[in-house]
C-alpha cells in the first residue's frame, strides 16, 4: 500500500528536477503529476514488454501513479503492471497502484466466442446475475465487484490496491433507471467501504467516460453531488468512520475539456463543473486520454499550443491536463517506453496559473 513515508521519501528523491508543482496531495501521500496508463495496444507478448520496460522507466524516472484495469489488453495490463513493479528497483509504498473493475475481462486473449466464455465463467458459476448483465459485458453488482477486486489483487501480486474504481457506471444506464444505477452503486460502494476497512483497498473511486462530463440532460449522465451522498451512506452501512471514496477518472484534454466547461453537478452556490465540484468535495481528480488517444501529438489548435510550456507537443498537451483546477494527476498511455522519457519530462516545465488557465476559455 502506497504509504505517506515512502511517497514523500520517493518525491524527496526526485522533485529537484521537476518544477515546483509536479507532486501533488493525494491523501496523506504525495504523487506525480503524469501517470502512467495502460489501456491501449493488442493484448500480445509484444506489447506486454512494451508496457513491462515502460511502467519499469516510468516508476525509476518520477512517475509514482501507475493506472490499469481488470479488462485492459484481456488482464494481460494488470499482470505486466505487477511484473515490473515487483522488478523495480522502487519501493512499492512509494506507487500509487490504481485498477478498475466492470467490464467483464478475458483471459490473456479473446475467446472465440465471447458469449459463452461469459456464460460460463460468470453467469453458470453465478457471480453474474444475468439481469445486471448489460450488453453482455458490463456489471457492477457487489458480488461480482468483489469477485473481481480479488482478481485483481492476484494478477497485480499485491495485498492492497491504492485506488479501485468502479468502471464506466454509466454503462449501466442503458438498461436500468438512473436511481436503479444509483441504488446499485450505494450497494457496490458499501462492499468497496468494507473492503477498505479489510486493507484490501485503501481508497475507492469512480472511473467514467461520459457520465460527469456531460450535461445533466443527457442519457448517460450521473450526478457527483449524488455518487458523494451515496459513498456516505454506504459509509454509513458499512460502519468506517469516513467514506473512502476518494477520487473521479474522466477524459480530459484540448480537446475534450467538458469537465471544466460543462456545470452539470450542484454544489453548494449553484452548478459546477466536474473539476469544481471534485475539487470543493475534496475528491482528487485523475484525468484519461490526456493526449485524446495520441491524436494531439499530431494536432493542437495554435492559439492554445502557443499558451503552454514543453519542447515538444505531446509536453504541451500533457501540461494542459496537468493545469486544469482540481487535477492531481494526468494519465498518459506508453505502451511504446520511448515515450517516457518524453512525457516525464513535461513535468519539469510549469503548468499554466489558474487565470492563464481560465485565459483558454475567453
Ligand atoms: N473510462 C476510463 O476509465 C478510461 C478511458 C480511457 C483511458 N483511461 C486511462 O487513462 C490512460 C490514458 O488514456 P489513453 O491511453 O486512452 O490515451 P492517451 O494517454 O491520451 O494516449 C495514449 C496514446 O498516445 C501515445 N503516446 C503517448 N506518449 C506519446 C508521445 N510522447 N508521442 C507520441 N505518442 C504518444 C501512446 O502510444 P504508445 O502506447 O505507443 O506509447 C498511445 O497510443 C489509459 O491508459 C487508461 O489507463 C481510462
């Protein structure tokens, strides 16, 4: 479990390189301000090394939040994320280990029919109740959760996972009512509350795509001011002291900046966006597709580039995510470990200031 002495000790050993905002709070810790993703790339022996020597450079350089989920490349993410942390030469309290559970995984491939390795795996052995199946892939019901967290502690070789998110609830939204879904989510986050309190997990999130980031009109919103009102009250079912939900995951980039513009979320003076609203609730913020998925290595607008510091684009792009109000980390897919360095090293150049921030938007 990643502790506040050996991050702080980790950033002691690093920060003089990094400009003076890269380590932010998470908690009681302290973590890099570019993570590390591994959602992209085919599930093959090739790309696991990639990702193997990747996480191993990322980790040895400055990097101390590494992200992955339970379906990423059919498990293989989570099992090579365990590899190279067991091989580096890092302590592993110093890493911020962060995985997700909801979309039903595969084993190391693609089956050849999809279908039936779900019915058999999960619906015959009854960890899925076919009912909060949704398209035939997704599920968030306590039981399976827990069932996956499990597989998820054997496949990172860890005793604790730091952050454990629960995937892209939204998904659920296509079959079931919105408070169906809240309902669902209270029951799962008292199961997470309670694996906290077992040490299995130190903090709980929620990981989405859409859901926070789209207006509250829309069909696959979910509300944060709703989800925080949940984690209490499964705090409270569960008996800890506090909620342990801790932190959100959107997308967040030039691109694709709706958590910052679009106020769908009430707080306390009104709508909010995502990043407000996480940032007053004291939820910590981790941003996906930093770089929209590579594309922003290769297109930019102009007027905004021109605003933010770094060498090279993909610098730029990664201190834009980096700026935004309430963000502790931004996450950056490198299955290619030549891009490590590179991506490491946009945290030695200063994020924009908030009002050269809020400046993009005018
Ligand atoms: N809903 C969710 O929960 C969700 C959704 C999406 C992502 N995520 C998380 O967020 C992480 C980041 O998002 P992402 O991986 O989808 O997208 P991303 O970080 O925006 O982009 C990753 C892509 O950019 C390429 N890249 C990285 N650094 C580069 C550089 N310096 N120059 C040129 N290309 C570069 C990568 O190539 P190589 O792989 O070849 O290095 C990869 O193809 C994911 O890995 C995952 O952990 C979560």
């Amino acid at each position: 479990m990643a502790t506040r002495e050996a991050t702080w000790a980790y950033r002691d050993d690093h920060h003089e390189r990094f400009a003076r905002t890269y380590f932010r709070a998470f908690g009681n810790c302290v973590v890099s301000s570019v993570g590390i993703g591994t959602y992209l790339g085919d599930p093959t022996d090739e790309a696991d090394e990639g990702y193997r020597d990747a996480v191993g450079r990322a980790v040895a350089s400055g990097v101390n939040v590494v992200d992955t989920a339970i379906n990423y490349r059919n498990q293989r993410s989570e099992r090579v994320v365990g590899d190279a942390l067991a091989a580096a030469d890092v302590d592993r309290e110093a890493i911020l280990v962060a995985t997700k559970g909801g979309f039903v995984p595969f084993d190391g491939e693609r089956p050849a029919d999809p279908g039936r390795y779900v019915r058999e795996e999960y619906v015959e052995t009854g960890l899925v109740d076919r009912d909060e199946l949704v398209h035939g892939q997704h599920c968030i019901a306590p039981d399976y959760i827990d069932d996956q967290l499990d597989r998820s502690l054997d496949n990172l070789g860890l005793d604790t996972v730091d952050l454990y998110y629960v995937h892209n609830p939204e998904t659920q939204l296509e079959s079931k009512s919105r408070g169906e879904v809240y309902d669902q989510l209270e029951a799962t986050f008292t199961r997470l509350e309670k694996r906290a309190a077992a040490g299995d997990i130190r903090h709980y999130g929620v990981a989405t795509w859409e859901a926070f980031r789209v207006p509250s009109d829309h069909d696959a919103y979910l509300s944060l001011p709703e989800i925080v009102a949940r984690a209490r009250a499964a705090s409270d079912a569960a008996g800890t002291a506090a909620t342990h939900l801790r932190a959100i995951q959107l997308p967040f980039n030039v691109f694709m900046a709706d958590a910052f513009t679009v106020t769908a979320h009430d707080g306390a003076e009104g709508p909010q966006s995502a990043l407000w609203f996480a940032n007053d609730a004291g939820l910590d913020v981790f941003t996906s597709a930093s770089l929209m998925q590579g594309q922003l290595t290769e297109e930019m607008p102009g007027d905004v580039e021109a605003r933010l510091d770094g060498d090279t684009r993909a610098q730029r792009a990664l201190n834009f995510a980096r700026s935004a109000p309430g963000v502790t980390s931004s996450l950056v897919g490198m299955g290619s470990p030549e891009h490590v360095a590179e991506n490491v090293d946009a945290g030695t150049f200063e994020p924009l200031g908030a009002g050269a921030f809020d400046a993009v938007f005018e």
